[in-house]
C-alpha cells in the first residue's frame, strides 16, 4: 500500500485548537489525517499545579516534551521529574499520568503514536461550554482505547 503523507509544515499560531479537561488549552499541530495515522503531534499548556488523571493508552505510546515549565511524571511505578529540554517516554498499557509543579503555565509537546488520540482532545472541545463530568470523560477515553484508572499526582505525592 502506497503510502498517503504528504510532507508539510505547520507554522506557529497555525493547528486546531482545543480544551483540555484539567484546564488551559491544546493545540493539535499534527493529527492522523496528515501522518497517514503514524501519529499525532500536540502542544499543550498546562495550568499550574495540574494534571489529568491516571489513565491507560491500549493504542498509543506517548512521549512528553518539557518546552516550558517543570513537570512531574509517573509511568507505572516510575517517578521522575523533567524541567525544560526533558523528555518522558509513557509505553501503551502502561498507567500513567503528569503534573505541572511551576507555578506558572507549563507547555508541553506530546506525540502519541500511532494516532488517534486526537480524537479525544477534540470530542472533548465540542461538550464545551457545558462542563464533562466523570462519566463524559470516561465514555469519550473509551473511545479511543483510554481507560481512567486513578487521580491525579499530587504536590505530596513523592518522586
């Protein structure tokens, strides 16, 4: 099968935006659709202090790439700490989740591969104004192979 991807660039201010459900915002620099589903490019900001819940990718790996900010990771029982420049690795079916520990807005740039993931973050735009309970989140993980298994870290959480 002849491959679909097309070379291209994405310049700054340029991609989808989106929400993210632990607040601050997202842009999808890369989806599916423009990697012949090889993956999907991501930057995310981050609100201080946040993180999602730990959760599992059954499709995805992920890797997280500190552009701003100290962030905190756990995968499995794997915790470390990566400031900017720092990178994290999270293998499918791994539990695993992150935290902004500045006190400032992080960002973050993450590609999960192969894509899909893309879908969630913008499923998730679309019940927006109204605010997604647990439920809503969990059906739309569901969707895309990510089951929510525990909280967030927390600031007393140790490394």
């Amino acid at each position: 099968m002849a491959a679909t991807a097309h070379p291209f660039v994405v310049g700054p201010g340029d991609g989808t935006p989106v929400s993210l459900p632990i607040g601050g915002s997202g842009t999808i620099m890369a989806d599916g659709a423009r990697t012949d589903g090889a993956l999907v490019i991501m930057e995310l900001v981050v609100p201080s202090m946040q993180g999602p819940g730990l959760h599992i990718h059954s499709r995805e790996d992920e890797v997280w790439y500190v552009l701003e900010g100290e962030f905190r990771f756990r995968a499995g029982n794997a915790m470390f700490s990566a400031a900017e420049g720092g990178l994290a690795f999270g293998p499918r079916d791994v539990p695993h989740t992150f935290q902004n520990v500045g006190h400032t807005p992080g960002r973050l740039l993450v590609v999960s591969a192969p894509a899909g993931m893309e879908e969630f973050f913008q499923n998730y735009t679309h019940l927006l104004p109204d605010p997604a309970d647990q439920a809503a989140l969990a059906e739309l993980g569901h969707a895309v192979g990510v089951s929510f298994v525990g909280p967030p870290l927390a600031v007393s959480d140790p490394l």
